[in-house]
C-alpha cells in the first residue's frame, strides 16, 4: 500500500484543517454547552462535500475513495470532535440506505444526509444490551403493508435526528443474532418519544433514548431481507470502525501539535520545559503512537476501498486509536499544568469526548473478541 497522499487528498485535507481551524474550533465549547451543532454549520459541511464523500455522486455523495473520507474525518476532529460525529454516522447510516434501502427510500433521504439537511442516527444498541446486541428486545410485527415496532433503541443524535436504522427482532424465536431486521424509521411518526441522556461528553452530538410504542413503519422501510439485517447490515460497522479511530487520531493530534508548541515556549528552572526529557519524550511516544494508529486506519480503508477482507483490522482501529488518543490527551493536558485542567483551553473537553469512544461503537474487549474470532474461529476463540 501506497501511504504518500495524491494530490487530490492533499488538497482536500487542507480544506478541510482550514475550515475546522477557521469554523469549527472557535466554537468547540459553545457547541458543548448549547448542546447541539449548528444546522447551518452542518450545512457547510454538506455544501463543502464533507460528509460521506465515498457514497456514489448519482445518490449525493463525491464517489471519493475511503482513505479521503477518513483524512477529512481526522481534519474536522482536530476542530470539533462532534462535528465529526456527522461525517462518521453519516457514512455509516448513507451507506447502509445506498445498498439496503428500496430506491425511493434511498432517493429521500440520502442525498439530504451528505448536504448536511437532516441527520439520520443508527440505533443498534438497547439500554439492556450493547456488546450484547444480537438480542434486542424492539420487536416489529408485520400488520398488512406495515410493520409496528415496540421497544427502545440508544442512540448519537437522540435528539436531533430526523430518522433512525434500527434494529428489531422480526423472529419469534430469541436466537442470538438471528431472525433481526433493520429498518428506516422517520422520528417524527406517531408513537416515537425521545429522551436524553446527560453525557460527561461530545455533548453537542445528545445522545439519548427513542423509545417505540407501536409505531407504525411502512414494509418498504425493510432495509435488506426479513430476518437478515444483523449480519448484512452489520458490515458497515468495519468502515466506520476505521473513521472513529481516525475521529479519535483528530483531536489527539491537534493536542500533540499545542502541546510541542507549548513546551518550547513555557520555561521552569531557567529553561524551555522541552529541554526536559520527562517532558519531550511522552510527546515523542505520543506522536508516534498516533502516527501508527492512522496508518492503521488508513490501511483498513484502503482494504475496505480494494474489497479485501478488513474486519480484523477494522476492530484493531477501534480499539487502539481511542485508547492512544486519550492517553495522548491525558498526557498533553498534563504537560500544561494547571493551564491544562481548565476549561478555557480544549483539553480537558477532548479527553472526555475521546473517552466516549472507547465505548460508543463497541467497547476494547469486543473489539479483541472480533480480533480472536477472525484469526482462530469462533470454537477456539473467547
Ligand atoms: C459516546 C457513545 C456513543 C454511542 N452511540 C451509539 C449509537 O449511535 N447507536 C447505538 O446503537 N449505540 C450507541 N452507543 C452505545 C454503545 O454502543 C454501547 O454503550 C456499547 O456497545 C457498550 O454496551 P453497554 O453500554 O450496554 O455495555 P455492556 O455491554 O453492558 O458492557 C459492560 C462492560 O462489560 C464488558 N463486556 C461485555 N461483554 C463482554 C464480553 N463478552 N467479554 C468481555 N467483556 C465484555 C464491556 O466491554 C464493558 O466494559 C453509544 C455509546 C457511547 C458511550
């Protein structure tokens, strides 16, 4: 694999760096403390191309490869972690409607996610049950043309998403994984409430509860066969692995970059603190670990681009990068003293946001759980 960004992606890249540095960041704390993002800001990020560049242009998209949409991922993060969350759940969510969706569905309402009109969310998990969500408790019973859905999903966006994938057991037998659908729910249908949750983090993004009392979803919402959207659906998650990771490298290394600087200019003990090797060596380890993280995320999607086989990988990404990137943070936070810990500067604001990324998407112990099960197979592995 090539790792020397085109042209294109170099181009693209500071487009994006200018207008996270530019937009984004000086409105990193407001957007937590409003408790949303702008729709006029997720606009631009539409009318800019930015979200889900990789979904083909005849459904909205720019047909872009996955390794650019993973470096404008990182770029918009280095700004604002949860504008990010745009970019990350609308490829997720463009490109589950762009294979799985009836046309017609499709066509209303992809095209409006990558302009950045409405925002569509993926509720998989249950407040019962995230690792374990192979056994969700939302039903959805066939009625003539429709299907009613009870039960409750979690979701990024509870609040502001017009729509939501779900998942739900169309089944009647409990059989892990199995006998699953996934549907395009509109949250505006009568018998959907919305309840928040309160986050410590990415608070702009509001994630909460959506709970389902008989709603009434028409059949051609079905996303892919009855009964098989866990495993269809399912594999998208290992392109969006690999953008969360680079989400996390994102606010990781604009951290890094601050704190190098940082150091070279506060001095103790008659020096630049850089001088001193507790101080420029954590940086040094940081910088390289994020480096490795995002050549790994690069790699996945560049696997992911080829057709070749990247779920190991994918769950790699998705452990490492937020982990290396909190640990990152943490250290760059530090380095700042007691400047470090306060609000004014994005410290401690990405540390809590990264944090929500080691478990939003699947937890390390799942991600190593998938690792396992694609090196030994599913008898040996945990
Ligand atoms: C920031 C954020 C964003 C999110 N966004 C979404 C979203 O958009 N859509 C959505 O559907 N969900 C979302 N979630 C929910 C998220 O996916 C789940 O919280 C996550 O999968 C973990 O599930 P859980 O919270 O039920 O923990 P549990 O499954 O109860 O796990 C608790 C602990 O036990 C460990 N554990 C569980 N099973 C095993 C096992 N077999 N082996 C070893 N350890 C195990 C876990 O690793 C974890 O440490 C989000 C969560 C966060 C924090």
């Amino acid at each position: 694999m090539d790792v020397t960004l085109t042209e294109d992606q170099l181009r693209l890249r500071d487009e994006a760096g200018r207008f996270a540095a530019e937009r984004l960041a000086p409105h990193y704390r407001e957007r937590e403390q409003r408790g949303s993002v702008e729709p006029q800001v997720r606009r631009e990020m539409g009318d800019r191309g930015f979200i889900a560049p990789e979904l083909p242009v005849e459904i909205g998209g720019r047909g872009l490869d996955r390794v650019t949409s993973g470096i404008l991922t990182e770029e918009i993060a280095r700004g604002d972690f949860s504008v990010a969350y745009l970019q990350v759940v609308g490829s997720l969510v463009g490109q589950i409607l762009a294979s799985d969706a009836a046309s017609e569905v499709a066509a209303r309402w992809v095209p409006g996610i990558c302009r950045g009109e409405h925002i569509v969310g993926i509720g998989l998990t249950e407040p019962h049950a995230g690792s374990d969500a192979g056994m969700p408790r939302l039903t959805a019973r066939r009625d003539g043309d429709d299907y009613l859905l009870t039960g409750t999903k979690s979701l990024s966006f509870g609040g502001d998403a017009a729509a939501a994938v779900v998942f739900a057991r169309t089944g009647e037998q409990q059989v892990r994984g199995k006998g699953i659908s996934a549907f395009l729910v509109p949250l505006d249908l009568p018998g959907v409430t919305r309840e928040s949750y309160s986050d410590m983090g990415t608070r702009a993004v509001g994630r909460g509860a959506v709970h389902f009392d008989g709603v009434r979803v028409p059949a051609e919402h079905l996303l892919g066969a009855e009964g098989k959207g866990f495993s269809e659906v399912l594999r998208g998650f290992d392109f969006s692995r690999a953008l969360i990771g680079l989400q996390c490298v994102g606010a990781a290394q604009a951290s890094v970059t601050e704190t190098w600087r940082y150091v070279s200019e506060r001095e103790a003990f008659d020096q630049p603190l850089s001088k001193f090797q507790g101080v420029s060596f954590p940086l040094a380890e940081a910088d390289t670990r994020l480096t490795a993280a995002r050549l790994l995320c690069y790699r996945t999607l560049s696997l992911r681009d080829r057709g070749m086989p990247h779920t190991a990988e994918a769950a790699m990404c998705k452990w490492l990068a937020p982990k290396d990137s909190f640990e990152a943070i943490q250290n760059c936070l530090l380095l700042h003293g007691q400047y470090g810990y306060r609000t004014e500067l994005p410290l401690e604001q990405r540390l809590r946001d990264v944090l929500g990324l080691q478990i939003g998407d699947g937890t390390a112990q799942v991600m190593k759980l998938i690792i396992a099960r694609e090196r030994l197979g599913r008898q040996l592995a945990p």
